[in-house]
C-alpha cells in the first residue's frame, strides 16, 4: 500500500516537471507584408505615408540615421534555459534628408555581427539586500485582496 502511494506521487511529480519543461516558440515583433512593400514607390512616397501604409516600426535609427526599422525574431525556449535564435530578419526603409524613401533593405540573420560587449562595470550606490530580507521584507504590508493597493493598466480611468 505505501509502495502503490509512493509511486503514485513520484509519478506524479514526474509529468507536472515533465510537462513545466516543454519546448517554446517565442515570436517577437512583425514585418509589413509583401503586398504593402510592393505599394511603396522609391524616390516619391514621404516617411509619414511610409509609416502609414507598412504600420508602426519597431524603431526608428538613431544618431543621423534617417530610418525606421521593422524586426521580427522567432526563438526556441526549453523552461527555464535562455532563449535559442532561430530566425531573424531585420527590414531598414532609408530615407533621405527630405523624407523621402531612399531605400528598403532586409537583413536576415546570417547578416547579424557579433559585438564583444565590455568587461568593464560602473559600480552604483544602493542597499544590498539579502536572502532572508527580501524574503520576509513584506510581512505586514497589505496587499491584494486585504484593502492594499490595486495594480490596474496605469491610466487614470481604471
């Protein structure tokens, strides 16, 4: 009886784990479809019409560059493992100085270079809190449920 019990629970145990680790497939971001890319007309349409017919980008360029940038990445996710890249595909509509729509470029994800970020740290002031601190720092402190603050979107109708 304790042997059927105890299997029962390692069993159990052993698909909820089981289940918690299933591979993910994480879409980030979108690209403007084929059939709104072909509308645009290099060297006429206007960055304000651009940005209306392909949608709000995901960017736009920094720094004297004129361009807006849609991006798109599709990725792999096993629980709690970082994130693998499978797919990356990066779409840059160049305009020149007047607005103008120079150029649309797509880059995929065999064009991505690597940048070595810096060792180097820049230290901050602040209190380091502890294991058992951030533990127990919020007994007595109301929360949902108990008349505590409600966590609601931010605007000022909710």
């Amino acid at each position: 009886m304790y042997y059927k019990f105890l299997s029962s629970i390692v069993l159990y145990l052993f698909f909820t784990l089981n289940i918690s680790c299933v591979n993910t497939k994480v879409v980030n971001g979108q690209l403007p479809d084929a059939d709104s890319l072909s509308t645009l007309k290099i060297g006429k349409d206007k960055k304000k019409l651009v940005e209306k017919i392909l949608g709000s980008p995901s960017f736009n360029g920094e720094l004297g560059d004129n361009s807006i940038y849609y991006v798109l990445s599709i990725s792999s996710k096993i629980a709690f493992m970082n994130p693998t890249l499978i797919d990356q595909k990066v779409l840059q509509v160049k305009f020149d100085k007047e607005d103008i729509l120079e150029k649309v470029m797509l880059f995929k994800k065999d064009d991505v270079e690597e940048i070595v970020m810096s060792a180097k740290t820049t230290k901050t002031a602040g209190k380091k809190t502890g294991f058992f601190e951030q533990l127990i720092s919020n007994i007595g402190v109301p929360g949902m449920g108990r008349g505590g603050p409600v966590i609601g979107s931010g605007r000022a109708s909710d």
